[in-house]
C-alpha cells in the first residue's frame, strides 16, 4: 500500500514471477531503539496525507537461523500496489509474494506496518555502544541523565526512517489532534520503547530533553528526502545525508541544506 498522499487504493495483487527479499530495509538509515531506550524526533509534516509517510503490507515471518529464532517483518510485493492514473492497479515493487502461498495462517497473514521519514535527533540508550572498541567507526556514547535515568546519547542528527506499527501512528496523531498541525511539527517527542519484536510497547511524550532550535532547518530538508514510498518498497536502498549541526551560523545552516540537496538529488 502507498504513501499517504496517494488516492485510496485496493489491496489486491496480480501476479509477476520473482522472488520475496527476506531484507528489511537497510537497518542502519533506521531509528534503532533496543528495548528499554528512547528516541528524540521531531515529525517533520503533519500527518494527514503526508507524503512522507508510508503504509504498507507486512508478513511477520519467524525462521530458525544456526539453532536461534528469528522474527522478521517481511514487505509484501503481491499486496502493496496502487493505482495508476488509468485506474488500474499496479504493484510497486514487481515479483509475486511467496509468503502469501504459505500453508502456516500466521505466516500467510499480513498487516499494515508504517514506514515513516522523521528527524532523529539522538537516540538514549540503557546500554554503552555495543560496537565501541571493536570497530573503528564506532564512538563510545555519551552518559545523559534524563529525569531520574542515566542514559547513554547517541547523536544522531539526521532524518531517518522510523518502522512504525499502528500504535506509535497513533500516539503522534494524538498530539497532532491535541497541538495542532503548527505545533505538532514545531514539537519534539521522546518516542520510548519496551519489548522485543513482535511483542513491543510504546510511548510517546514531549520530549524531555533540551534541544537546539532547528525545526526550521529541519522543515527545509523535507524536500530533499528520498521517496518513502520506494524506500518501503526496498527500490531505493542507500542514502547519505550530513549531519544537522545546531551550534552553526545561518551560513552553515545553509550549507547543511546544499549538502541535504545534494544527496537527495542523486535518487
Ligand atoms: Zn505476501
């Protein structure tokens, strides 16, 4: 299924040969909170037909990899389609699903999840990097308190894609609802999380931490992000974008969007 701002589609799928990706969408352009931390963002747009935005058909697949259970989200190809401006419906990504011939009901299944574009401005984490020390790129995380909690930050500064189920569309439709449009999208939220997947709560408040002022940049990239709807789909996979420095002048601002543009004129 499409982005927000598509006309209403049908779930339905016609069928092209190919196979299923079993790869969720490229895991490190994700808002990644392991149960027990929190991640600051700021939405970018309001909801409503949001072109930044995505919802789509998900199977929940578990497999048995060296001994361990696995869970993963898997897109759905047959059932994720639109309609084209002939009215006819077309799949966005091609291939016939093969998790939909499945003979397991639980497999066979799927249900809508969200993929959404949103400003990540750190993530807390209970735990120090888990990669510190053991690969080069990776910075050990600085120790926060955030009320009565230690934290570890790690900066992020960046948009990212959030993986979202009903619920957390939820929680920010209900500050929508009770900010309005305008301060909804001028506020920042602490969205925390509890459990493991397919068993995860989660929370969502205005955020506790002290931020710098760069909703207005934040707005002005909104443009240069890579179509969510082909980022759901696997068709767009690998992006880079700078970081948002908030200590910076109008001219390094500025230049941070040239270098937002820059990246997102390659897609
Ligand atoms: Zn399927």
């Amino acid at each position: 299924m499409p982005r927000l701002d598509r006309p209403s589609t049908n779930e339905s799928g016609s069928g092209m040969r190919g196979k299923y990706n079993p790869n969720t969408i490229i895991p490190w352009n994700c808002v990644r909170m392991e149960s027990e931390s929190f991640a600051v963002l700021n939405m970018m747009l309001p909801m409503d037909n949001s072109p930044i935005i995505d919802v789509a058909q998900y199977h929940s697949h578990r497999s048995i990899t060296d001994g361990k259970q696995q869970f993963r989200y898997v897109y759905c190809s047959t059932k994720n389609v639109y309609t084209d401006d002939d009215g006819r419906q077309r799949q966005i990504t091609p291939g016939e699903c093969d998790l939909c011939k499945s003979q397991d009901e639980d497999t066979k299944t799927t249900r809508p999840r969200f993929n959404l574009w949103a400003f990540c401005y750190a993530i807390y984490h209970a735990n120090q990097n888990p990669r510190a020390g053991r690969y080069d790129d990776a910075e050990e995380w600085d120790q926060r308190r955030v009320g009565n909690r230690h934290y570890y930050q790690e900066k992020v500064m960046k948009p990212q894609i959030l993986q979202a189920p009903q619920t957390v569309i939820n929680i920010f439709r209900g500050y929508e609802e009770r900010l309005g449009a305008e301060k909804f999208v001028s506020s920042n939220f602490d969205l925390a999380k509890r459990g493991i997947a397919p068993a995860v709560q989660y929370t969502g408040y205005e955020s506790q931490v002290q931020l710098p002022s760069i909703t207005d940049d934040i707005r002005g990239i909104v443009e240069s992000l890579p179509d969510i709807e082909k980022v759901s789909a696997e068709l767009i996979t690998e992006w880079e974008f700078p970081q948002l420095m908030p200590d910076s002048g109008d001219a390094e601002s500025g230049k941070a969007k040239d270098a937002f543009e820059a990246a997102g004129g390659e897609f």
